[in-house]
C-alpha cells in the first residue's frame, strides 16, 4: 500500500475520480498494488470482499491489457513514420533522377546514326 504524491492527486481530480481535495479529508488517499489487492482478496473471507476483490483484480488485467495494446500501438505508429520518412526520401531520389534524365535530354546533341549506308540513301 502506497500514498498517493500531489500530483497523482491533482490527476484523479482532473479526471472526475474525486469531486474536489476537499473530500479526501486533508490527506492524501492510500492506494492498493495488483499484488497487494490479491493478498487482501487472501484475507478478508467474506463473500463481499472477495466479489470486490475480484473485480480489482480483473481492472489490472484490464489496465495491462490496455497499456500492452496502446505500447504496440504505439510501435506500429513509429514503424509507420519510418517508413513514409523512408518513402519521402525515395520520391525525392526518383524526382532528381528523373530531372537528370530530363537536363541530359534537352542538352543532347542531334547525331546522324551509325551504322551501313546504300548510296540511294543519304
């Protein structure tokens, strides 16, 4: 069991989970672990508290459940971005090639072709 800091307190109230620090009564709120929850659910025998433990024990899971999902979430959305920056830097390399291409064309010279000449020809 932790003590919850001002700043943890400042979020709970931001988010609606409190009213207002008024009703905490002046000091800061406890908080229960995932483990420490599961070692209360081992204590207390009756059927209320471990209905209620219970359903703690099923918020972590869900929470992890939740952080897992949004870390890979996460990932996926920077492999994303490395590819597009990747893919920027591609069209960028095709666009100065094709401009190249373009320069080296309008700079040529009109040569005659090579090659077997008949004399009716010329």
């Amino acid at each position: 069991m932790f003590q919850l800091t001002e700043e943890e307190i400042e979020i709970m109230v931001s988010q609606n989970a409190i009213p207002s620090k008024q009703h905490l009564g002046g000091s800061s709120p406890y908080a229960f672990s995932e483990y420490e929850v599961l070692q209360l659910a081992n204590v207390l025998k009756s059927g209320r508290a471990t209905q209620v433990s219970i359903k703690v024990i099923e918020v972590f899971v869900k929470m992890r459940e939740m952080l897992t999902d949004t870390l890979r979430l996460h990932l996926d959305v920077e492999l994303i971005k490395k590819k597009l920056e990747n893919q920027d830097r591609n069209i960028e390399i095709v666009f100065s090639y094709l401009d190249e291409l373009m320069e080296i064309k309008e700079n040529s010279v009109h040569r005659s072709p090579v090659g077997f000449k008949r004399k009716d020809e010329k």
